[in-house]
C-alpha cells in the first residue's frame, strides 16, 4: 500500500478525509508516526491499526491535534468582545453561536463567560462542535488543570471556577450553555442562523479547496451582519469571495 491508498483505506476505516490535508505535512506526519510506533511500512502499520485499539486511538489523536487554552491569543478575544458587546447592544436577541473544532471545550468555555457579562441577558446558547469523540467526553467534563487556564482574568477563575484537589470544574451555568455535538467540518452539513462562528486553529491544516469550501459553508451558515471569528495564522486574505468584509484582522463580518 503507498500513502494514497491509505488515505482511502482511512477514510473508509475512520470516515476521516486525509486528502483534505495539506500533502506535505500531513506524509511527513504520518510517516514520523508510523516510525515511532516501530512499524516498518505502510501495510505493517495498517496491520497493527486494525488489530491494536490504543494504536487507533493514537492515530487518531495524532491526526487530529487538539492543542487549545482558554481564550487563545488573549488580545484577539479582547476584540471579539468588542465586537459581540456593539452586536447584542444592536440587536437584543438571543444570540446563537458555534464554536466549531472545539477540542476539550476551552473555546465555548471562554465564549460562555464573555455572553454572560453581556448586559444584554438574554437566553444565549453556543453549540460546540468538534470530529473527535473522546475529546468532547472531556469538554463535557469540563474539568481542567492550572495551566490551560492561564488566560483566564482573576475575577472570572473566581466567578465560574470551582477547585477540587488540583482541578478546577466550570460553573453549572456556564456549562448549561454550551450543548456539545459531534461534527465533522468536511463531511458533515453545517446548521444556519448563527450571529457568531468561531473556527480556529483547524482550517491551518486543510488544503485550498477544502478552506474554499468551509469558508463557503460558513458564510452560508451565518446571518447577515454575523460575525466569523478566526485563528491568530488563519487571515483570509480572499475574504470578499465568501461575502465577507473585514471586521478586525481576524474577525469577519457577513454582509
Ligand atoms: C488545534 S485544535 C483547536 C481548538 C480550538 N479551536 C482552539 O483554537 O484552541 C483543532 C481541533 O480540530 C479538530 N478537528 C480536526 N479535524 C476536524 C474536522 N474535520 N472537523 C471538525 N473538527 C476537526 C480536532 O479534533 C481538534 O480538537
């Protein structure tokens, strides 16, 4: 088997698109891996993938790299903030948010707070949505150590942090607004009517054609005058092509 047939074979393996990753890197990657695992080709690691759940599984994680923090580039969110305090003041609605490739949940975690301190009170919701099954177990769990929190503003670990042993859990409330979904941004549909998408730190990894089509879906996804919130090396230079114009450097508006 050569790399192309096993991106097939994992696609009909895992239901995950390799050939929606940028080529390079992602052969590089895998074949680090593979030796790392001591397997000496492709067939002997395909071998060892069908037959070893704790090999899947590593696969798995490897493939889909799940690195976050709460509130990510600290100064980016500063100015999200902005942005979704001038839009709630505008509309007064209930606003309706994705947090898309969410890993364990610090993402809607920290958009959750920020919708609390809106003035505007109204019943907020945020669906978060990552491919990887084993890491939204955790989001749900919403338990975390120290040093994904660092981000975090003193007066919100105080306010929605409860710490038990060398854990800190979120506030129930906090949590009751995030409603986590499994969710594939390549092969799945997208839901409609959001005011906010936040999609970061994944796309990096997807070819061209791939990014056209998420950045697409999103804008179709998004109410007029939505916001799309994106990494910190994820700028979208094209942005007029998917009706966007710009908010911030990183932030999108549909028009
Ligand atoms: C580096 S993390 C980013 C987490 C968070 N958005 C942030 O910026 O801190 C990338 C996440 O994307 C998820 N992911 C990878 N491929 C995906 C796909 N095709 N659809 C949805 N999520 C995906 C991974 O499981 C992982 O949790």
């Amino acid at each position: 088997m050569d790399l192309e047939q096993f991106k097939t074979w994992v696609h009909k393996e895992f239901g995950i698109d390799l050939f929606a990753y940028k080529s390079n890197q992602l052969h590089r990657r895998i074949l680090s891996l593979m030796s790392r695992v001591g397997a000496k080709d492709i067939d002997e690691y395909v071998k060892l993938l069908k037959s070893d759940y704790g090999q899947r599984q590593k696969f798995l994680d490897f493939i889909t790299i799940n690195v976050t923090e709460f509130f990510r580039n600290p100064e980016l969110f500063k100015e999200l903030q902005k942005e979704i305090e001038i839009y709630s003041k505008e509309k007064n609605i209930n606003l309706k948010i994705w947090s898309a490739a969410c890993s364990i949940g610090a993402e809607p975690y920290s958009l959750a707070m920020i919708l609390d301190n809106l003035k505007n009170k109204n019943k907020h919701s945020i669906l978060a949505t990552d491919i990887d099954n084993t890491i939204l177990e955790r989001a749900k769990a919403a338990e975390y150590v120290i040093s994904e929190l660092k981000n975090v503003d003193k007066i919100y670990l105080d306010k929605y942090f409860k710490k038990i042993d060398d854990k800190y859990t979120i506030d129930t409330g906090i949590k009751n607004m995030v409603t986590f979904k499994k969710h594939d941004l390549i092969l799945d549909d997208y839901e409609k009517n959001f005011d906010l998408i936040v999609c970061r730190n994944v796309v990096i990894y997807f070819n061209q054609d791939v990014k056209d089509k998420i950045y697409e879906k999103f804008s179709d996804s998004l109410k007029k005058g939505g916001l799309l919130f994106v990494g910190a090396t994820e700028s979208i230079y094209n942005y007029k092509d998917y009706g966007f114009e710009k908010a911030s450097t990183f932030i999108y508006r549909k028009q």
